[in-house]
C-alpha cells in the first residue's frame, strides 16, 4: 500500500550521509540529492540516517536540513525525514497551539492511526515536548470539542476483529435515536465514537444503515456549516474509510483558490510509507485525474518533484 | 519499599514447579509450601514459575491454584501470582463491572501506578477481555462519574519532573475557584485533575496552599457523604499521598466490623513489591500500632500467613 520507492541496493548509511552532506556543502543546495536520497529510504533507514548524521557532524540532520532549504520544500522534506510516531507528536503539538474549530488533524492523527502508533505518538510528546498530547488538547479545546477531541486523543483502542453483534445493534439504535434528538454532544454518542474498536463500531455503523436506512455521516450533515457535526464525520470517516478520508482532504487542497501546501505535504508526509496507494486509487476515481497529475498542474520545483517522488510517480 | 522477601538463593524454577506440583498432589493440599514458594519470589519469578509450569503439567498454575485453594486464602494468592498489569487489568475490569459511585478501584489504579505501568495494564486488559479498559469504564458509569473516571484511566501523563509554576499558580486559582463556586464537576477542575503530570499537580496544589490556606481536599469535604467528592479527594490522594491512600485503605478495611479482605487482600498484593514499607510506615505512625498485629488480630489461618509473609513479617 506503500508508494515509498526503496532502491533494491541501498547504499551503506555513512554514504547517504557523506552524499547529505556534500549536497549541503560548497555554493547553493543540491536539493535533487536530498531528494533522490531521503525520498527513497524508509523510515527505518531514515532514522539510522539521522543518528549516524549526527555522530558523524556533530548536528542534526534535521537542523542542517532547516538551514539549508525553505518554503514548502523545506516543510516537507522536515516532516518527513522525522519518525513517523515523533513527526504525529510534531503535527499534534501545532494543531493544539493553532487550533480551531475547523482543524481536524488532531482527529486525523487519534483516528486515522493503529491504537498503538497512537501510543507511540504520545510517548513522542512526552519526549519532545515534556508535556503530554491529552494535556495540551484539553488545554486548548473548549466545550464539545474538548468533550471529543480530549477521548479520541487518549483512546487505546482494542483492536482486534471480534465483533459483539448484540452490543452493534443496541448501540446503532442510540446512535440513531440521539442523532434524531440533534443531542450530538450526549455522552452516549460520543462513548461509542471514543472508546469502541474500529471492528465494532464498523459493525455498528453497519447496523445503523441496515436498520435506518442512511449512512451515519448524511444524518450527520442536517447542518453542514456546523463544525462540530463536521468533526463528527471526520472521526467515522477516519476510523472507517481512511482512505476516503484522505482522498477528500487532498481534493479540497488542491482545488483550492491556491493550493493548500499544508494539507497536501501532511498527507503525503504521513501516508506514503502507509497507504499512499488506495489513496491514490481513491483520488483517480473521485476526480478523473491522477494524482500526480494534479500535483503537476498545482505544485511546483522542488517541492513539486518531492511530492511526485514521495506518492511514487513514474515507478509503476 | 518493597516487603517483599526473595531468597538469596532461589531455587531453580524446575524445582518450584515440582514442589508446588507436589502441593497439590495427594490427601489435602499444603498450603504453607504454596505460601513458602509463591510468598517469596518476585513478579519476575512468578511469571516464569507460571510459564514452566504449564509446560510442565499441562495445566495454568493459576487454573491449579484455583481448584485447589478456597476463600480469601485463594483470592489472595490468585491475585497475588498474576502479573502486575494483568492483575491491574483483572481488578480494574471487576470494578467496572460491579460498579457503584462508592467503588475507588479504577481511580487507585488510574492514579497510584506510573503512566507507563497504567498503559501496559490497559495493553493487559486488551490481551485477556478483548476490548479496551476505557470502553468498559465508559460504558458502565455515567454523568459526572464517568466525567472524571473516563480521562483518568485513558491518561498518559508526562511524568518528568519539569513544572511550570507560573500554569501552577494559574491552574490553583482556577481549582479554588470552581471549588468555591461548587462547581466540582466543571471542564477545567477534571482537566487539570486528569491530564496534568504529578510533578505539576503536586506544584499546583502546593499554590493551593500557599495563596489559599487549606488543602484542597479540606476544601473538597464541604459534603463528607457526597460520592463524587470523595471520588476527587482519592484521585488527589492517590495522585500525590499514594503511601497515606493505601494506609486509609487499611486502616478501614482492618477497622470494620468485620474484616473488608477485598481490601486488605488487594492492597497488601498490589504494594507488597511497590512501596509497601512506605505503607507500613504510615499505619503504624497513623494507628499507634503495627500493621502486622492488626492483622494478625484481624485475620487467620492460610490468609493470615500470606499477609504477614507479603508484608514481610519478621524479616526486619
């Protein structure tokens, strides 16, 4: 599902850094190396990278990296050079400090990740920031949205695939019947979202269209400008259909009056290595373009070519 | 701070097996050879002492231990040989299922473990009930218990020393506030209560003092009989004063009429590798007497002996 592109042969690690560094060396930056290097390593091979970087240099990668680059392709190639659970506690941590009611990363991050890459992205907080996520979330959140947000962030969700059909169809009628109350903060509704395995609520959602006919999300859109109801669709959506999720949150960014380099390098960043190939399959059908297709027509220079090398274009 | 008393020269695990083999063989059971092998081998012993002995006889020693022992004896030496985070699991999901606003078990073991110790006890908790610890608290307590139970057992705190005393003296006013206005149940008491690390809630609560005169679980006794509020003086309690927690704990287990053995048995089997010398301290200093004679005066037979042996009675 992965569109990282790993050479067969990959060279020794004090290579890829020797290579790193001269590409920062002399006269301006030879960004096509950085690209052909850190855009084909996976996360393993990019951390041994770094460290062997740092003991051999005496700085972080990531420090000559900033130095050196700027813009959008510094963005990227920053958040992705990081470990994938530190690079979610990055992400987290900005999306507590400028949250609004809008942003829904902190949702993407609780709900799009396994119950125990959660995990590792709070022990990465711990670590960088000296703080915990669920602190900073409740610290930064206010009525509903701490009421969802502060459980999605601390939720260690079972996950296996056993499925308690009992339990799916009760719950189905209470998330139906508080649905139909507008009650869409009660403590029920946000319980279930919270706290059960992706498997049962996948049951219960399932449930919940046999026995009332709808997809959860349409009656979760009476209004479509509320954005707590919003936030409500984003977390079925990442728990369920990740990949639909992310299809749609790449569409918004590129046809956006100016594209949204934000959101287009967090789900490249984040899901090359994971399922950047559903997605892409996902965009193509949505929009009748390709992705790299689209990336082409909005992006550009090296940020551009870091993108396309990132979601593995040219390599089927 | 342990109680616990480990041999010297622990005898090879082969030969525990064998000899708690031979304690369940024939007429009658020898307890004092369990109490003997169990009462003196740390979790890391009992856990291989566990592994050898199903590979050995075919059987749980648990499953064993379970046919063979009855009462308070069994309990205590069923609960004492699990695995410290399977064990937390096991009295945490006993306590979500019977549980009553009176029940403190999940805040004890929410509050009193370290955050990585509470985190492998949820992990534990997936392996044996096949769903999450915090899927179970939310969906057997409700209203301002769930409010507060709900983040604390989902908590993942920074447990480094840091602390921030400008948010301390901030975060005391807030609570003495909300404190003054009745308002326990409100957002920002629990959040700070549920998400801040230890260090910082001791600093907190040291503000408390200073700019306000009391301790904040004075102040939280303004309705002694009020089960939310004793919920918030034992999260305080187990948070900062674990060692004066369990001591209470004791003290009116031992002081019923009639013996609380849940009590007495999960305290004494829970601490008894932990702090317990701490705790024993405390009872004596608080209870002008030992805490094996009372229980020696409390209890008897094959369970006395278990917790006087946990407790370390006469190895000083």
């Amino acid at each position: 599902m992965s569109t990282l592109c790993v050479p067969a042969q990959v060279p020794p690690v004090a290579e890829d850094c020797e290579q790193l560094h001269k590409a920062f060396s002399g006269w301006g930056t030879n960004e096509g190396l950085i690209i052909s290097i850190l855009g084909h390593r996976n996360a393993n091979q990019r951390k041994c990278i770094r460290q062997a970087y740092a003991e051999t240099y005496g700085e972080d990668l990531l420090k000559a990296l900033d130095k050196e680059l700027s813009n959008d392709f510094e963005r990227i190639v920053l958040v992705w050079a990081l470990d994938p659970s530190e690079r979610d506690a990055y992400l987290a941590n900005e999306a507590t400090k400028k949250w609004t009611s809008s942003n829904q990363i902190l949702v993407e991050i609780a709900c799009t990740r396994s119950p125990k890459e959660l995990l590792l992205a709070r022990e990465a907080y711990h670590a960088r920031f000296k703080k915990s996520l669920e602190e900073d979330v409740a610290y930064h959140t206010t009525g509903d949205f701490r009421k969802l947000l502060l459980p999605l962030v601390s939720s260690y969700r079972y996950c296996g695939d056993d499925v308690n059909l009992h339990l799916a169809k009760s719950e189905a009628k209470i998330l139906h019947d508080k649905i139909t109350e507008k009650a869409y903060n009660c403590d029920d509704l946000i319980r279930i979202l919270t706290t059960r395995s992706k498997a049962q609520i996948n049951a219960t959602l399932n449930q919940y269209k046999n026995q009332f006919g709808n997809d959860i999300n349409k009656d979760l859109k009476a209004d479509p400008k509320d954005e707590f109801l919003a936030l409500l669709r984003a977390t079925v959506k990442c728990l369920i259909f990740p990949e639909k999720y992310f299809e749609k949150v790449l569409r918004l960014a590129i046809n956006k009056l100016g594209t949204d380099e934000g959101a287009l390098t967090r789900v490249v960043a984040t899901r090359a290595e994971v399922d950047m190939k559903i997605i892409k399959g996902a965009y193509e059908k949505r929009n009748s373009v390709p992705l790299d297709k689209a990336i082409c027509k909005d992006t550009h220079g090296d940020y551009e070519k870091m993108l396309l090398t990132l979601i593995g274009h040219g390599e089927e």
